[in-house]
C-alpha cells in the first residue's frame, strides 16, 4: 500500500483503465466552507497529476456535465452513473437521489430508503445498481429500469455485513466495507459472501480496479495492488 493523500477524500472517479479522478477536500478559513482540488491518479506509474474539474464532471456524469452539475448544488458530494439508456443517476449519503434525462434536465427526484432507513452508494451492474443500508445491515440490488429493490443480502439481524459503508463492482464481483475494517467479497454467479481484506484500520470506501485499487482509509487514502 503506497499513502497517495492525508486530505478528506470527497469522490473517486475512474479516469480510465489505468487511472482514477481524486477529488480532495480544501478547508478554507471559514470552517464552513472549502475548496476542492481534482487530480489524475495513474495506477502504473504511481504519479498523481493536477487534473480539472470538467475532466472529473465528464467522466462522472457524461455528455451533458456542464447541465446536470448546473442542476445539482453539491456535485461532489453524490455518487453518479451512466445507465444503460444514458440516463444519469445520481445519489446523496443522506439516499436523495436524480435522475437525469439524456439531454441533462432532471427527469424525477425522491429518496432511496429500506424500511424507511436511508441507503446511500451506487455500483452499477449493468441494468442493476447496488447499494448500502447502514441502519439495516444489508446491501440492494435495484433494477435500473423501475428503480425497485431486484434483490438483498444481508438483513438487520444478520452479521453478513455490519454497518456497511460502501461498495463497488469489478470484474463481475462486488466488493462491500463493512465491520469497520472490513472488504468482504460478493461472487457475482451465485452471490456467496467472503472475506476479502482485513485492514488494520477504518476502511471508509475501497474502490477495485482489475489489479489495483484504491482504499479510503481513516488514516489516509492508499493506492494497492490486488491480486
């Protein structure tokens, strides 16, 4: 594990194959208010460059950035997909979420929840998304043609996943932290749960990429080979 950021990491967006968007997080002054400074990690090379934020915006919404983030008042802050149809998700922490057409204009708004418990998290599997219910113990499975939960693992009584936090999907898996310091593995064909990694300390998000990845830690954010 290589330490690439001691700053509050606020997104993480591919770039490409080899490469991922970080966006850091600048107080100012004012406590209440930052800044934000947008760089190209390279996974080969380990070299972090100063990227800008309409690389970052196109690679997270699309063709039609510069509308959807004219929309949204805090575009760093909410994670965002393409979907199969070129329609744009977008989703908060606190579950509010968007929907934006293809030419950008927000089509829908509401809240993502479970039992009237937020969900938050976007990994997107073709025509499915998945989430996280923190308060439920569980991740979903929506369908991106209704936005209806397709399937749950996990439940509030279960120790599957405890307070998960965060997932992501790669190579046909996906990969949940949870536990505090845990990435625990969901096989994409039978959907069987197993431990992944264990770190030493608080694993906020972990984002895998083919042999690399990223991991937001409490302590910093890292970049790592995964075998």
């Amino acid at each position: 594990m290589q330490l690439i950021s001691t700053k509050e990491i606020v997104d993480v967006v591919k770039y490409s194959n080899d490469s991922v968007i970080l966006v850091e997080k600048l107080p100012l002054v004012n406590p209440s208010q930052y800044k934000v400074q947008y760089s190209v990690v390279d996974f080969n090379s380990k070299s972090i460059d100063v990227s800008t934020k309409s690389a970052y915006l196109l690679k997270k919404f699309g063709a039609n950035f510069k509308r959807i983030s004219e929309i949204i008042p805090n575009f760093v802050q909410c994670e965002a997909a393409v979907l199969y149809d070129r329609r744009v998700l977008a989703i908060y922490p606190n579950g509010e979420a968007g929907i934006f057409d293809r030419d950008g204009e927000l089509d829908w708004s509401g809240l993502f929840d479970y039992h009237d418990k937020p969900v938050k998290c976007l990994a997107l599997e073709g025509k499915y998304f998945w989430s996280v219910c923190p308060d439920e113990n569980c991740v979903i499975r929506y369908s991106a043609q209704n936005m209806k939960v397709d399937l749950r693992i996990g439940g509030a009584d279960a120790s599957t996943f405890i307070n998960p936090s965060h997932m992501c999907f790669d190579g046909g898996d996906l990969y949940v932290c949870c536990d505090n310091n845990k990435v625990r593995r969901i096989d994409g064909k039978n959907y069987t749960v197993s431990d992944y990694l264990n770190f030493n300390n608080t694993v906020k998000r972990f984002y895998k990429y083919g042999e690399s990845a990223i991991a937001v830690m409490q302590n910093g954010t890292y970049i790592m080979e995964c075998n």
